[in-house]
C-alpha cells in the first residue's frame, strides 16, 4: 500500500518525446539564429561530403571552420574581433 509521502514522491519521470539537443552547451539547434549563404558547388560538395564521411551536421562543421579561422588570427585582430563582436551585442540589447 503506499502512503500519501510515496504517492507524492513516487513519480515516474515521463519520458521526453523528441530528439535531445544536441547544440552547443546542450541547446536547441532548431533555436539557433538562421543563416543563409551562396557558396561555390565545390565548396558545398566539400561540405556535404565531410558531413557524410564523419557524420558531423554542417552547421557543425561551419561552427568549427569559423572557431579554427578565429583561432589562427593574429592576437590583436582577435581582440578587435571581440570588440565588434560586444558592440553588436549591445547595440541588438544583448542579444546574440
């Protein structure tokens, strides 16, 4: 028999429906800002290709091409780049 603390506490979690996100820092993919952009068929072929050879979402593989390139940069245009970066962020009040 269970008492009235079981039955209170004695919850089942219910299972999520869905895919779990999978984004950055465990967001929602589908939440993220949207981009579109032309690129050259072969630079879009390289794209799908890594994708299938890795199984890696090419929002993904941008995501890391960008942070590479950001990565390389000399110190000061990386500092300037986060100076750009805060200003827009202020000006859109504090949105990303």
């Amino acid at each position: 028999m269970l008492t009235k603390t079981t039955m209170a506490t004695g919850r089942r979690k219910s299972a999520r429906l869905g895919r779990p996100p999978v984004g950055t820092d465990g967001e929602k993919v589908s939440e993220y800002p949207q981009v579109m952009i032309r690129l050259p068929r072969e630079t879009k072929a390289t794209l799908d290709a890594l994708s299938g050879l890795t199984g890696t979402p090419i929002w993904r593989l941008i995501d890391q091409a960008v942070a590479a390139y950001v990565e390389q940069m000399p110190e000061a245009q990386r500092k300037l780049l986060t100076g750009v970066r805060e200003r827009r962020a202020h000006e859109r009040g504090g949105r990303h």
